[in-house]
C-alpha cells in the first residue's frame, strides 16, 4: 500500500532555495523529485532556471527536466500527464515522491485535474499572434485584465502562450476561462487526484529580494548572457522558452534594444514581482505549511511525514 506520506509538495517563490532543499529531503528519505518549474523542462536554458548540475543532485533521480528544447510549448495539461507518468514509475521502484517547483498551475493541474476548454481555433490564434506582432505580448495581458480580471492576475503579462489561451476560450465560450476553473471544480466537487502533504519556503520579503540580486548577480558572472546568444541564434526571438523572465530581457540586450544594465534591472525587477504572484497564489493554498527558514530538513517535523495509508483516486 504507498502511503500519503510518499507524496510531498515542496513549493515556494523563486529563489527561495526549493531545489536545494528538495534534494536534501530526498536524500534524508530516500526519495526522488519530481520538477515543476516551467522553466527546467527546458534543454540548454540551464543557467538562467537555476537548474542544478549532476555535482549538486548528489545522486538524486530529478525527473521533468530537460525534456523539450526551448522552441517547444509545454502547458499544465502535459505536466500533468508526464508527472503522472513520473508518479507511477517511481512508485513501482518503492521509492518516496518529493515534488517540487513554483509554478502553481501546474501543481494545482496534478492535485486536482484541468478544466480541458474547446479545441484549439486557428483563426483566433492567428489573430492573437498579429496583435502581439503589432502591439506586444502586454496588450494581450491588459486586454485580459478587462474581461477577466482574475485570470490576468494569475498570469503573466510576458506569458504568451497562457495568454492566447486565456482570450481565445473567452472569445469561443464567451465565458472568461476563470469560471471555467470554478465550474470545473465545482464539477468534481473538489475531488483530487492526489493527497498531497504541502510545505512552503518562504522567507522576509527583503531577505528574498537580497537573494534575488545576488543570484541575477551569480547568473551574470556564470556566463548567463553567452548562454543565451547561441539559443537565440538557433530557436530565434519567439522561442517560448525565451519568453521566460531573464532570457527575455537578455534576448532585448543582445538585439541591442537595451544596454545590460537596464537588462539586469529588469531581470531583477520582473523576478520580484513574479515571486509576489507566487506567493499570492500558493497564500490561497491553507494545507501548506509554511517554514520560514531555508533548511528544510532541520525544520521538518518527523511526524509531518507519518499519516494516514493513501489512496489515489480513480476517474
């Protein structure tokens, strides 16, 4: 029988040390990790996702990443079925799930499933794509906030891909994609997929920050920007990989649009705020319990990881 306490959900805002944390966990209780990061699925893009070499996962398994090249979209329904693959592979070892990452989304479409919405619709794309061509990736974003004000504050005013989705299921439905959510939650009566045991990292909102610099900083010395340059010569500037906060903004220096300077303010700014939607995200999450302190395995109660035998639920 796996018991519940073999899945664990480590989350937390960017920068705040949950990988390094994740493999201490895993090494203490034998388990291996599950990524969900939005950015680690990503080959190449290793450097500016803070993806952690072989030399520091000591020997832990860590499962979805490195899976796609950067000119490849990946969306929280195909998490979810990979990580469920990862899930029933890992099991069959015997072995304990520490899931761990800060993309929300993804970890709320493996607990409790996804609203799937109408088929794709090319015209509407099409579309979408011309007035990010002519406007930019932000006049979709601000066209968001006016139909449906709570989807936009969960998604990223850079995240293309979401953003199409989000407007192209309002214009087919006629209905704003955040109730759909609702209505599909409200569907399964909340029922999950999983039960999950959930810890946060969190830390002072100045101390993150001061981390924040000092890892752009990091970045930048480890050769952040070289890492960049042959990824967009190859993928080019509409990678979806090359999207992502930092690669973005390099990607503008190195087409001279801006100095590095300005880049790596940008960087450092874009990153706090996308650490305070993390947090106004996973703050709606009441299960999690938060630790304040970055060493999760000094902190852990070993009577947080013994409860009750778990059963998957069937659909």
């Amino acid at each position: 029988m796996v018991q519940e306490k073999d899945l664990i959900i480590l989350c937390g805002p960017t920068a705040v040390g949950k990988t390094a944390a994740a493999i201490e966990l895993a090494l203490k209780i034998g388990a291996e990790i599950i990524s969900a990061d939005s950015g680690q699925i990503y080959r190449g893009m290793d450097i500016g996702t803070a993806k952690p070499t072989l030399k520091e996962r000591r020997g832990v398994p860590i499962h979805l990443i490195d899976i796609l090249d950067p000119d490849q979209s990946f969306s929280a329904a195909e998490f979810r079925r990979l990580a469920l693959q990862a899930i029933e592979e890992i099991q069959s070892r015997g072995k304990k799930i520490v899931i761990v990452g800060g993309t929300g989304l993804y970890l709320r479409a493996l607990e409790m499933g996804l609203f799937e919405g109408p088929p794709r619709d090319p015209k509407i794309r099409e579309g979408l794509e011309n007035e990010i061509r002519e406007n930019g990736v932000e006049a979709l974003h601000r066209e968001l906030q006016k139909v449906d004000p709570e989807a936009a504050t969960l998604i990223p005013s850079k995240n293309r891909q979401r953003l199409i989705r989000a407007l192209e299921v309002y214009r087919l439905t006629g209905k704003p994609i955040s109730m759909h959510w609702k209505e599909h939650r409200l569907s399964t009566g909340g029922e999950r997929l999983f039960s999950f045991k959930k810890m946060g990292l969190r830390l002072p909102k100045e101390e993150l920050h001061q981390r924040i610099d000092t890892r752009v900083k990091l970045m930048l010395q480890q050769g952040w920007v070289e890492e960049v340059r042959p990824l967009l010569e190859k993928w080019g500037d509409d990678a979806p990989g090359l999207q992502l906060i930092g690669y973005k903004e390099t990607v503008s220096f190195l087409r001279g649009k801006i100095t590095l300077e300005k880049a790596v303010e940008q960087i450092k700014l874009n990153t706090r705020r996308y650490a305070k939607r993390q947090m106004t995200w996973f703050r709606r999450d009441h299960e999690i319990q938060w630790l304040d302190k970055v060493s999760l395995v000094d902190k852990v109660d070993r009577n947080f990881l013994c409860h009750r035998p778990f059963q998957r639920v069937k659909r």
